[in-house]
C-alpha cells in the first residue's frame, strides 16, 4: 500500500501522489540529450557531493512542452524516481473551477503536501489550463479564478528559497504559445525542455522499450519488424508506438498464437492510424471521381515538389490508395542541419497550396471538396509562423511568440500580411502548375493506372514534359 496514496486522497482528490514511481530515464527511448540534461538535474537533487558548497543551485521549476503523448509525464516520473523522491501530480484543468477560491486553494494544497514531504516533485500537467496568459481570451470561461491560482502558484514558487530548493516544480503543456510570460521567467520555470515527435532512430529505441515484455519467434525477428514499424510511422508519438505493440499483443492473443508476428503488427499499425475501423479489412471502393480528384492532387503535389524541392527531406513515393484529408506523398526522413531562409518559408507556403489550386483549376472553384481543406489550413499556419515567430517579414523583427500582447490590434495586422502571403502563393502556385499542366495529366493518369509512382519516375516526367510559358509572379 503507497503511504502517500491515503494523503492524496485525505487532503484532496485531485492530487495523485506516489511515495516511488518506480519509473527511471531507461523507460524514456529517443532524444537522448534530454535526458542527459535532466540527469543533471537528477543529481543535483540528490545532493551529490560535487555539487555541494558549489553554489550550484537546483532549477526551481522545469517545463516541458511539446505535442500530447510524446513522454513529457513519463519523463517527469523518471526524475522523480531516479531522485528516489515522492511525487505529487495534478492536472491544471482540476484546478479551474467555477466557485471563487478554489484554484488557489488547490494550488496551495498541493504545495503544501509536497512540501511536508520535501525533499519531492510536483508535476502539473496540463499547465496552460491555469498558466495561460493574463487578461488573455477567456475561452474556457472561469478567467478570474484561473488568475488566482496562477498568481497562487507564482508566489509558492517565489518562496522557495534558493538555497533549500527542495520541491522542484515540473510543469507540462502543448500551447507553451499561450502560458503568461511570468511563468517563464528566472527563478520559475527555468529550464524549457521542447519533447518533440520522435526521429526514426529514435522510434526504434522507443518500440524497443516496448517490446521488452512482449514474445516474438526470435531476437533476429523482433529486430527486423520493429525497425520495418519505425520505417512506417513517421509522425507517430511514442505513446502510439506503444498503442501498436500492445494492440499488436492483443491481437496475438486473439489468434491464439505464440509470438507477435509481421501481420499482426502491420494490423495494429493501420488500426493506430484509423484506416481500419469495423474489425474487417475496408475493401470499399473509392469513388471513381474520388479516385481523379486524388491522382490530380497527388500529381499537383509532386509538380510543387520538383519545382520548390525540400533540400532536407527528399520526397519518396505517392499514391490514390487511401483517403485522407491531407497528401498521400511520403518523405525522407529529414537530414542534415537544417537551416531555413524566409525563402524555404514561402516555397513551403506554395507548396502547400497545390491541392487547393489544382482542384480549383480541374474542378471549378464551385466543385471544391474536402480533400484540401488540411493543405490549405497548413499553407495559412506556415504563412502566419513566418510573420509571427521569425521576425522575417514586414511585421517587425521582434519575436512574437511570448509577446504577442505588446503589439496592439495584432490580429487584424496579422491577418492582413497573412492574406497578402496566401495570395502571393496561390498565385504562384497557378502558375506552376499551369506551366506544367503536361506533367500533371501524364503523372495522374499513371496514379490512376497503377496507384502509386515513385520519386524517379515523377523527376523524369517533371523534366522531359513540354512547359507552357507563363506570366512570372514576382513576391
Ligand atoms: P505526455 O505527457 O507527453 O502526453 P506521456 O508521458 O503521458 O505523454 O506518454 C504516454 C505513454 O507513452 C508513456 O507512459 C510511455 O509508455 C509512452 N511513451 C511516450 N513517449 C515515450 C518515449 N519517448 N519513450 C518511451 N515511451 C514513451
């Protein structure tokens, strides 16, 4: 029985508390410099006797932001148990109530438990739910009392004194866009770890970790299948992979067989990424004005593709063979250091532009359907990083991303440059594909033949079709 559990519970039942989390920096695969960094971290807590009378002083607070299911809690756990601390967890979302005071009592309860177990760890998950920016908009209703508890959890982190930094304080988010400045500044949350999507390498060390307790024919096989799964699945979180090798497990079991084998972890593959839904394989057809709409897109894809090419991540293949809301076109995985000029923003603007003007030229502007409303959704956001976050374009060097509060009337400005962006791009976006009208049709023609091309053949098409002159759109 976890002693720790019963005060939970006692005190308040919004706070989970672990006396051991049993978790060390083993169970976190990928992004390997992360954990060097926090094993600092871990032994400066424990109080190692190269840090002591060093004046090296523990961070008061780490935050780690990054998307859902990337292992931000799992990392959290791992200090905790690599520290051999008590750890005391809430979500920011509990803390907003609607009855005034409540936040900041629950803020000052979970400091005070922690506190009387000192040294421990707090862990809020899901801090933009009560650290979002002050005077902000108020979207989830509740805003005075969300101040309170931000400012409760200010202060309790401001009276920590430095040199018995015995609660370390770790926060988690996905919209570190919209936390209050406040939060971020020395003596808070001072150390900012990003926790992204996993690299292939790194997809491979976390499906390994899962694999750990999972029975395959041989060493030699597990191998081959969990690197052939890393290969496909690109974008995946690690709290997916998991999904896949456990789903891959269930599925085992319920075939009654003895090992996890290629077709059972393909299966759980296309279940994760909701191609398979009713327990039968989805041998529906395609409409066959789908099947055109998604060859001309793929095609139109590609063009853009040849035309703007990405110097990091070389396109491999496409195809009609799934329907999705966004292109089928498969990338390399990206390579070397990577180092954008405001050039590589705005071809990657126009490029994302091309399944919504190709289907606009094939199909009439009063024929659009859905199949590129997420291409256009991407070629606004990447229109509008570039005006906010980088400081490259007519808006203003400054970078906005924190402080977006100190430009008065921003989003009209904002919007306004982003309209000129998307126009810039739809245009030239026309007016690329109109110039390689030729290469489009012979390249969705072989989508509908045979399904699917690969990159070499769309590079010979893109460079011996005959080209239509057009009119040069200058930015
Ligand atoms: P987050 O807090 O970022 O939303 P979690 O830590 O809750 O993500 O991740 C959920 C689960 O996914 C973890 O408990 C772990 O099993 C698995 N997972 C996620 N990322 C990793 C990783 N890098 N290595 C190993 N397992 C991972």
């Amino acid at each position: 029985q976890n002693a720790l559990g019963s005060l939970g519970k006692s005190r308040a039942k919004f706070i989970s508390a672990e006396e051991r989390t049993g978790v060390t920096f083993d169970d976190f695969a990928g992004q390997e410099y992360i954990k060097r960094e926090l094993q600092e971290v871990v032994r400066i807590l424990k109080n190692e006797e190269e840090f002591q009378n060093k004046g090296i002083y523990c961070p008061k607070g780490v935050l780690f932001h990054g998307p859902p299911g990337t292992g931000k809690t799992l990392l959290a756990k791992a200090i905790a148990g690599e520290a051999g601390l008590p750890f005391f967890a809430a979500n920011g979302t509990d803390f907003v109530e609607m009855f005034v005071g409540v936040a900041a009592s629950r803020v000052k309860d979970l400091f005070a438990s922690a506190r009387s177990y000192a040294p421990s760890i707090i862990f809020i998950d899901e801090i933009d739910a009560i650290g979002s920016k002050r005077g902000g908009p108020d979207v989830g209703g509740g805003g005075a009392e969300r101040e309170q508890g931000l400012l409760q959890i200010l202060t309790e982190m401001d009276g920590f004194k430095v040199s018995t930094a015995q609660v370390l304080v770790i926060g988690a988010t996905n919209r570190i866009d919209i936390l209050d400045p406040a939060l971020l500044r020395k003596g808070r949350f001072d150390k900012i770890i990003r926790v992204g999507l996993p690299s292939k390498d790194g997809r491979l060390a976390i499906l390994r970790v899962h694999a750990r307790n999972k029975f395959f024919r041989s060493e030699e096989e597990k191998e081959t299948l969990l690197q052939e799964i890393a290969e496909l699945t690109e974008d995946f979180t690690g709290a997916e992979l998991q999904n896949i090798l456990n789903e891959a497990g269930i599925l085992t079991t319920r075939k009654d067989k003895d090992y996890i084998g290629r077709e059972e972890l393909l299966e759980a593959l296309k279940r994760q990424k909701g191609t398979f839904e009713t327990g039968q394989e989805d041998n529906r057809e395609i409409p066959e004005e789908l099947k055109l709409r998604l060859a001309y897109r793929e095609a139109a894809v590609a063009i853009l593709a040849c035309y703007f090419p990405d110097p990091y991540r070389p396109f491999v293949e496409t195809n009609i063979n799934s329907i999705n809301s966004q292109p089928n076109m498969r990338y390399a995985e990206t390579s070397g250091r990577v180092f954008l000029k405001k050039s590589d923003y705005v071809k990657s603007i126009v490029r994302a532009c091309a399944p919504r003007v190709i289907e606009e030229e094939v199909f009439g502007i009063d024929n659009l359907c859905w199949i590129s409303s997420k291409a256009t959704l991407k070629a606004s956001r990447l229109a509008e990083l570039l005006i906010l976050q980088t400081g490259m374009t007519a808006f203003g060097k400054a970078y906005y991303r924190f402080q977006r509060d100190l430009v008065p009337n921003l989003a009209p400005k904002l919007e306004a440059l982003r309209d000129e962006y998307m126009r810039f791009a739809l245009e030239k976006c026309t007016s690329v594909l109109r110039e390689h009208h030729e290469a489009v049709e012979v390249i969705a023609n072989k989508l509908l033949e045979k399904g699917g091309i690969q990159a070499e053949e769309i590079w010979e098409i893109y460079k011996t079709s005959p080209r239509l002159a057009q009119p040069a759109v200058n930015p």
